[in-house]
C-alpha cells in the first residue's frame, strides 16, 4: 500500500481489505479501529462507489482508485479521493472531506501530497487530471488555482479545472 504523508495528514490507498469492511462491516470496524471514523465519512460519492471499487480490485481493473484522508495526530479520517482513469492519459479526480471546516484546514496540504503521489503513482499512464468543483466552492477553487490548475470550463453550477503534468 502506498501512502503520503506530512507531519499532519496521510493520503493512503484504499486496500481491497478495507474497502470490503467499509461495505460489510463499517459498525465493527469503527469499534475495533484506532482511527476515528466520524459518520460523515466516507463520502456519499466514496460509498456509492465502493461496490464497484471491490468488484475492479478483486479483477484486477485499474479504472477506478480510491485513496483516503486522515489527521495524523488527531487520528481521524477527514476525507477521501476517487480517481477515475477517463481515457490513456487523463484522470477524473472527486474531492470530498468530512465538513467544510475539515475542508479548509486539510485541503491543501493532503491534495498537494496526493498530486506528488499521482505523478509517482501513474508516470506513463495519467497525464492530465481533471476536477469539477461546485460554483459556490470558492476556497476549493482557490486552492486548486494555487496547485497549478487551471480553469478550463464554467457553466451556470460547476467550474472545470484542469492540471497538466509536463
């Protein structure tokens, strides 16, 4: 398993392991795990997908990859990133965390460690990655504007955001 760390968060892969006891036995899992799981975590998307997520990871596809969001020294999960591989080269990336407050403190630290890790993770394959935010998430925009994205669309609800890596 590959995981990223700062002295505050850690992005870490999500293991078929885990996956399967999010799924089946989430209530146990928090009673047994050292790590705080409040109940906004995972996220709708994260859960909805988790099926899914297994399914790909028991054959081996590689379409979809889950990575999950935790406070180091407050030992909580805080949010979690799905990747979807969308064509060769570019990769559809989902943002979510626990609140709006948890989103403010962690965004930037544990987004910029995962994008180092993407460079590592997917050197021939993902070159490109791209995130729809919310209109109203201005303080996401702002921080994917400071990682070096940059807007490439904007209807009247979701603003495009792209990052090239070169």
């Amino acid at each position: 398993m590959d995981d990223y760390k700062t002295n505050k968060v850690i992005v870490m892969t999500c293991s078929l392991d885990l996956a399967k006891s999010l799924v089946l036995y989430r209530d146990e899992l928090i009673k047994r795990s050292p790590i705080v799981m409040p109940h906004s975590w995972p996220s709708n998307l994260f859960k909805g997908f988790l099926p899914f997520y297994i399914e790909e990871l028991e054959t081996d596809k590689k379409e979809y990859r889950f990575w999950l969001v935790a406070d180091l020294k407050l030992k909580k999960m805080i949010g979690d990133f799905i990747l979807q591989k969308v064509n060769q080269s570019t990769g559809y990336l989902a943002i979510s965390y626990i609140n709006q407050e948890a989103e403010i403190e962690y965004m930037e630290e544990s987004l910029y460690i995962f994008m180092k890790y993407t460079v590592k993770a997917f050197p021939e394959q993902i070159k490109t990655i791209v995130v729809d935010c919310p209109e109203s998430k201005t303080y996401q925009m702002s921080v994917l504007k400071e990682l070096g994205f940059l807007m490439e669309e904007e209807d009247s609800r979701y603003v495009r955001w792209v990052f090239n890596y070169t």
